[in-house]
C-alpha cells in the first residue's frame, strides 16, 4: 500500500521531481556554497533503544558512536540535537508528544550535545513524525540556506502518523530541508519502508546500521554528507 500511494504520488507531483530516483531536485533554490549547512540530529530515547545488541545496549552504542563522532563536527557548522521518547506521558498522547529540543542549532556545541545525550535516559514511545514537524516548524527558524535533519531510530513510527506522508507535504512548500534516515536495527519492512520514503523525498540520505561499526560508518557519512540533488540509498550488509 505503502508503495503504490508513493509512487503514485510521483506520477501526479512528476514536474517537481527529477533524477534517477524521481526525487525533489531544487534547481530554484538559490543556495550559496560559502553558506554553512545547518545540521539537526533528532535521536531515538524510545524504550526499545534498551534492548541489546552484540551484549551492548542499543542506546549505548549510540551515545559512544557520538562521542567519538561529535569532536570531529567543524566548529564552525551549526549542530543541533532534539530528541524523542524520554518520558512516557500519563497518557499515550502525552507520550506521543515526548520530543524536546535539548541544544539549539549553533555553532561550536558538541560539547553541549555529548552531555545532553549523556544525560537522557530512554523510556517511551516513537513520535517520529511529532518531532519532524516540531524540528521543521521550531527549530531552524530564521535560518536560511540548506538545512539538514539527521534522524536516528531503532524503529518505526507507533503514533498514528506517516513520516512518509509527511515528508510528501514537506516538499511542497520546503525545498531547503533535507532528511538523512538512520535505520538502526530495524527489520520490519514496512516501517523501513516508511522511513526510506521519507529520506528519498526530501533528497536525503538512507542508511541501515545493524552493528556498532556500520553504525559509526552511517553517522559519519551523513555529518560529512555533500550537498546533493539525488537521494541516496545505502544500505549497509
């Protein structure tokens, strides 16, 4: 179903796509290469990033794969880091609404994003598409040129949303953001569908990391990601 409602969405968006994948290219952007990306992680703190893999837990192997990444960032990019699923709620929308914005994008934060990691403990739901919309409508507000969200999760979305479908409505009026995907551990199709979709649309990234080491590999690719038009699938085996 996923499939067929994507691509016939490419068939009646056909003028605003292009490239081997059909995908978003903005060739009315005017964008500067002397212009600095903005970069957003938003991180999974769900209740299932305590599972184990590899007799590490999942959330572990993320906050160590980040504290060697985060010193490498440029000091001069502006980074930021919002994250989703660490508080449950009294109720499930309460819970469905767990995504917080814990460091503004700025310049020279790693530091700050290492200890906000450090600090926050997994425990609930995976509001995927909440914290998107949040991240797109809040976070980079008055920021111009290319911006770029980082999305890392262990599943999929379990709050009655689509991040696909909200990727679709994205393009329609944004064409300064794009969505790299992180599927970290993920092995139900339909929600890697979804998540794929939501980086192919917007011109993104997708990888899948099913171990530490393809996890850093993902991470580190998608921080030093060039500027391209097409989206990229990678998948990692």
């Amino acid at each position: 179903m996923l499939r067929l409602l994507f691509f016939s969405f490419l068939i009646f968006t056909a003028p605003v796509f292009a490239g081997n994948y059909g995908v978003y290219s903005p060739d009315n952007y005017s964008y500067s290469e002397k212009e600095s990306e903005r970069i957003l992680f938003i991180m999974d703190f769900s209740n299932s990033m305590r599972e184990y893999l590899d007799g590490e837990r999942k959330v572990d192997l993320m906050l160590n794969t980040m504290a060697k990444i985060l010193p490498s960032i440029d000091k001069n990019t502006s980074v930021g880091l919002r994250v989703y699923g660490h508080r449950m709620g009294f109720t499930a929308m309460e819970a469905c609404r767990a995504s917080t914005l814990l460091v503004p994008v700025s310049k020279a934060s790693a530091s700050d994003i290492a200890n906000s990691l450090s600090r926050t403990k997994p425990r609930g739901m995976t509001p995927i598409t909440y914290s998107l919309k949040q991240a797109v409508r809040y976070d980079f507000l008055g920021f111009p040129g290319k911006k770029r969200i980082i999305l890392l999760t262990d599943g999929g979305e379990n709050c009655d949303e689509s991040p696909c479908e909200y990727a679709m409505e994205l393009i329609k009026t944004r064409k300064d953001i794009n969505i790299d995907v992180i599927a970290f551990n993920i092995n139900d199709e339909d929600d890697l569908e979804q998540l794929e979709c939501a980086a192919l649309v917007t011109s993104g990234k997708f990888y899948t990391a099913n171990t530490a080491a393809e996890l850093a590999k993902s991470i580190s690719n998608s921080v030093n990601a060039k500027k391209d038009v097409e989206a990229k699938i990678i998948k990692n085996y």
